[in-house]
C-alpha cells in the first residue's frame, strides 16, 4: 500500500509536527511504503529523508496565494498516480485544505489526521466538507468535537505515541545530577511546564500560582522550558512581566527553546500541563514514562491518560489557586507523589512509539479498504 502524506509545515512548532516524525521514524511493514509531500520547505525535509522515505517539496504558500495554492493541488495529484498512490494522508487541517481537493481531482481515497482539537472555525468545517473517507483523531474529546461538525465523516481514534527509551529515568543522570548539569537551583522542589509560549499553554496560570506555592515551600523554584511561538511573540515578553509584577525574579527561571527535553524534565521534581482543553498532550506521557507526579488539565487529552489521584492529578484550566493546591498536595506528601509517579510509568508503556505508528497505518487501511 502507498500512502502519500501531506504535511503543511517543513519544522516542528508542536506536537503535531512531532507526531509525524515519529510515524515516520519507525519500521514499517515492508507492504506499506510513503511518500511524503511537504507544502514548505524545512529540517523536517531532509529528516524524513534520512529515514528512507519517498520525500517531495511542493511550495504551497499562504492561504491568499490562491493561484499558488491551486499549482500545489494538481502537483499533489501528479505525484500520487506517479507513485501509484492507494491513499492520500492528511497530516493536519491545512493538510485537507489541499489533499480534499487532491482527492476530488484525481479519485484517491482520502484521510485525514485531526491532531487538534477543533473549534468549529471556518477552517475546520471547510476541511470537514471536502472529500475524505474518514478522519483519525487523537482523544475522545478530539472525536466529540470533530463529531459536531457536518458532514459527519467515519472515525479513528489513535493515541500519539512517545519515545519510551528517550524517556526512560534509569538511562539519565539521577536530578540532582541534572539540575548541576542544567544551571538549574541545586535545592528545593523544582516545578516545571514544558512547551512552546502560547497563552492557550498556560504558562502564565502556573507563575500565578507560584506566589501560593512558596507560601508553603519558600524554596521552591518554577522552571519555564520553550521558546517563543511566531503566532505570539508577544507572550514571552507578558510572561517576563508577570513575573517581575509579582516579584518572582529569583524564583522563576524562562528557559527558552531547548532540544533535550529528557534531560530538563529529569530535573524537575514535578511536571505541570496547564493548557486550555488540550487535543492530548504528549508532553505529559513524556513526564510520566520518567516517573514525574504530573498535575495536568481537567479537560480534553489529559483527563483520558490520568486518573485522577492514581498516576496524576487535574487541575481545572485557568484556575491558578486549583493549581497551586494540585502542586502544593504533591511537596506535602512524597508518598502520594512516589507512587503516582510509580504508577504513571506503568500507565505510559500504553502509549509507547511504534503502536502509534501501527494504529495510523492501520486506520488508514481500515477507512480506505472497504470503501475500495
């Protein structure tokens, strides 16, 4: 079976970015092959090229280069009959902006991987409507709104995977190790977000519980890992000011970009995931495969991975004092947060890299097959 992906971005801004590489990144079985079609030029290029795929470069421009945008289409299309393409992969909304079209011209099956959560916005239903056999989604919540829209397409649920052997405590240096390696304060209990600075990420809902949390643990010290996002460069600054507002200078550290996430998340003795009805959230499975307690959101991807009070604990989105209370339960008790985190090992092997990547092959076939 050959599947054409086609993917809007040519570098990694999340994780839906991320979600691809590892699909790509993994052995297949040798009946399935890829070819992948980037509308931007970017790292991910040559990365995917390193894996041994198939790879194609078709500049799509913006949305407003309608000419451009319509070339994009029928080079999609020239590429699936040269290859020979049983099905058509689109890898986001924007992605189905195009290959809905592709489909429509040239008769190849069509799927699309929602790896948001939709709004209902204008994008979203446009996608919606253009010819798909089905959509892979990746929450239940993820479902639920995609279910909402019309016309109501069949679905898929696939769970992203993570990188267990990345994230495994017992192949890194212990924290204290970390925190010395890392710049990081030596002592006190270390808090940590991780994830790139957009206001729907909750960075700045954690520095507002901060002053909360140092009321019970004075020693305490938040640690912001991500650079800022080109749709906000404006919340870093607002973070920096929020800060310096509530005089945490020396308690708050902004990490920016980094590579090595398993090596940051080591450090920390307790993971935050503050977004705002997150699709899923892998930044939290990363945490919990390291053993990390996690308090994370009440709603969307999250709530479908933590048990509340088992291997984790939820928060309601923007309620900093909430928060502070999920973080302030963990330093109180390190019996609960031990066997949280012990728990939350156990719970991740369910989300581990290559059953991920056999559940999308899979769906696709699933949606393509029958209907040919």
């Amino acid at each position: 079976m050959r599947i054409v992906v086609v993917m809007p971005l040519g570098r990694q801004l999340g994780g839906g970015e991320l979600m691809l590489t590892q699909l790509l990144r993994q052995p297949h079985d040798p009946a399935v092959a890829f070819t992948v079609i980037f509308l931007r030029d970017g790292p991910m290029v040559a990365e995917a090229r390193a894996h041994g795929h198939d790879v194609r470069v078709v500049e799509a421009g913006r949305f407003r280069h309608l000419r451009q945008r319509w070339a994009a289409v029928r080079a999609i299309v020239a590429i699936a009959r040269e290859v020979h393409a049983d099905a058509l992969l689109a890898w986001m909304v924007a992605a189905q902006l195009m290959v809905g079209m592709a489909s429509w011209l040239s008769g190849i099956p069509a799927v699309w991987y929602q790896v948001g959560l939709p709004q209902g916005d204008l994008l979203d239903r446009i996608a919606t409507m253009l010819p798909a056999r089905g959509v892979i989604v990746l929450s239940q919540a993820g479902a639920a709104a995609q279910q909402a829209l019309r016309p109501r397409r069949p679905q898929r649920l696939v769970y992203p995977g993570v990188s267990l052997a990345a994230f495994d405590a017992t192949l890194l240096p212990p924290p204290p190790a970390m925190r010395a390696a890392l710049g990081v304060p030596p002592q006190g209990p270390l808090i940590g977000i991780v994830g790139r600075l957009q206001r729907w990420k909750g960075m700045h809902v954690v520095i507002a519980a901060m002053p909360e949390v140092l009321r019970a643990h004075p020693d305490a010290h938040l640690l912001v890992v991500g650079g800022a996002h080109e749709t906000e460069p404006e919340y870093a600054r607002e973070l920096a000011a929020q800060i310096a507002q509530l005089g945490l200078g020396a308690q708050v550290t902004l990490a920016g970009f980094q590579r090595d996430i398993p090596r940051w998340m080591q450090a920390m003795d307790v993971v935050v995931h503050a977004s705002d009805r997150e699709p899923f959230g892998i930044v939290v499975i990363e945490a919990m495969a390291l053993g990390k307690p996690v308090v994370a959101g009440s709603l969307g991807g999250p709530a479908e991975v933590i048990t509340d009070g088992v291997d984790g604990l939820l928060a309601p989105y923007g309620d900093s004092a909430a928060l502070a209370r999920a973080i302030t339960r963990f330093l109180d008790d390190p019996i609960l947060a031990a066997s949280c985190g012990t728990r939350a090992v156990a719970r991740a092997r369910a989300f581990d890299e290559p059953r991920y990547a056999r559940a999308v092959v899979h769906a696709v076939q699933e949606l393509v097959r029958p209907a040919r």
